[in-house]
C-alpha cells in the first residue's frame, strides 16, 4: 500500500517493486579441469571421470530465482527526511539503485519529481582518472546544472569538503574519507531536490560528520526531500521523521521515526528471531 502521511505532494512514489536476480548460473563446461578438481577435492569426493559429481553438476548449473525486494511500496513527500532501516542483505542498497536509475526493477516501479543526486558509496559517481575540479563540474553536469551555476557554486563545495589542497589531483588518489568529503559536498551544494545517501556518513571522522547532518537538516527545511540509509539510530532520529524498515526483501514496518528505530534495535537484540514486526505480514495489513 502507497502512504503519504503528510498529504505533502509526492516527490518519491514507488510502486510494487520487486527485484528478482538469477542465482547460480555457471557453464561447467566454461570452467578449467583444475577448476573442476578443486571443486571435487573441497566437496570431499573425487569423480575419476569429470571431477565433479553429478550433485555438483546440478548444483553448478542449475540456476535459481532470488528476490531481493519484494513488492515494496511507499511514497515520500516534499521535503521529507525518512529513513531507510534494515540488516545486511535486507534490500536497502538494491532499492536505492532503482531510485537512482543503476538498476531496473522486475516488476513495479520508482517515479521521482524533481532532479536527484544520490550517494550510494564512497564517492559514487567519479571518475578515478579526472581531479576533484573536473569531478565536481562533471557531477554538475550529469545533474542539469550549466557550467556558469557549478561555477557560482564551486567555491562553497570546496571550503564544505575541506579537500581544497588536493583538488587538482586526481580522485583515484584520495583516501575514502576524502572522497566522501567531496562527494557529500556535491551532492549538498548542487541543489537537488530530492538527496538519497547511503551509509555516507560512515566513512570519517566525527567532526566532519556532524556538519554534514547540520548540512542535511539545512537542506531539509529548504524543501530537499532525503531519502537516508545509515545504521546510526542518533543519526537517524536527528534528521528524519519517518521510518521504513525493510527485511529479506520485504517492507516489514512503515512508520514514525521512533518506533521504526525502536523496533529495529529489538530486532538486533533479538537477532530477528521470534519478532513480530519483522514477519513479513498479509497483503495489505501493514
């Protein structure tokens, strides 16, 4: 079911996503005769005729659906900050790659009102060969902007990223806290109108990721809606007023921000086990 609890117009409406991949497809016949032989002697036995056993042949090539999202819907209103909550392997990154348009959905789909920059990890979207100058006009770029509005923005970016010494060498050289410095400075001083970050803030030190989640709130009350990935409950309940909380694939909760960061917490504690609002519940009862 598509929510928008604030009756705020929509900036994010996803409908019905599902992302299936397709799980253990390998041609036996493409793999090396030592490859084969290992992968007997790891299984323990031994095939004097092909060196794979007919259980590893079907194992081999048999391939297998796999969803990672599972009919998610919800939407996001203007100038919405909400949370996107979740273990490892719950389907936060594959769900922001589709908002971001680096992968298509099997079924449903991701409909965004208004230019998007999105951080999907550490410095997502540079080019490794080109200096931090010529990637900050070509992020501009990509984004719509001219040369003359990157140009009025640039100075801002660089004092923001605190990287002004190193910004004529090239990116494949800066440390990862340098390129999230960099790239979180893009993405904040562009002015997109709707800002998804994924685990950004978990790359540098403490002083540098406080101004960006003043930074965050800033462009929040400026209308950006941002869509936040993190596992940092602070960070969340500072910035966001909503939470969804995804698992195996799975929207499990939908809610205001307190309870969302409540319910995820218990079910670290819990390990997922015997938790109710992480069973996926019957279609439209959520």
């Amino acid at each position: 079911m598509t929510t928008n609890p604030t009756r705020a117009p929509i900036a994010v409406s996803i409908e019905g996503i599902s992302k299936k991949y397709r799980l253990g497809v390998i041609n036996r016949q493409m793999l090396s005769h030592e490859i084969q032989s290992l992968w007997a002697r790891w299984r323990g036995k031994e095939d004097p005729h092909s060196n794979v056993l007919e259980e590893d042949r079907d194992t081999l090539q048999q391939p297998r659906d796999f969803w990672a999202l599972k009919d998610i819907s919800f939407t996001v209103a203007k100038g919405e900050a909400i949370a996107i909550m979740g273990k490892n392997g719950s389907g936060k990154s594959t769900l922001l790659k589709i908002l971001s348009r680096i992968t298509a959905p099997t079924e449903g789909r991701a409909v965004l009102y208004g230019r998007l920059a999105s951080l999907l990890e550490v410095g997502t979207g540079f080019n490794g060969e080109l200096t931090g100058k010529e990637n900050v006009y070509l992020s501009g770029a990509i984004m719509g902007l001219t040369q003359k509005e990157i140009t009025e923005r640039y100075a801002s970016i660089i004092e923001f990223s605190e990287v002004e010494q190193f910004i004529e060498t090239p990116i494949k050289r800066y440390s990862s806290g340098m390129r999230v410095r960099l790239a979180f400075s893009v993405a904040a001083h562009l002015y997109p109108e709707i800002l998804i970050l994924d685990e950004v803030l978990a790359v540098g030190d403490a002083s540098f990721r406080e101004k960006c989640l003043i930074k965050m709130d800033e462009i929040r009350q400026s209308g950006v809606t941002i869509l936040f990935v993190s596992h940092n409950s602070e960070q969340i309940l500072d910035l966001c007023s909503r939470g969804v909380i995804l698992h195996k694939g799975t929207k499990a909760f939908e809610g205001p921000v307190k309870e969302a960061v409540s319910l995820y917490t218990e079910s670290l504690h819990l390990r997922g086990l015997h938790n109710p609002a992480f069973t996926p519940p019957p279609e439209g009862k959520l």
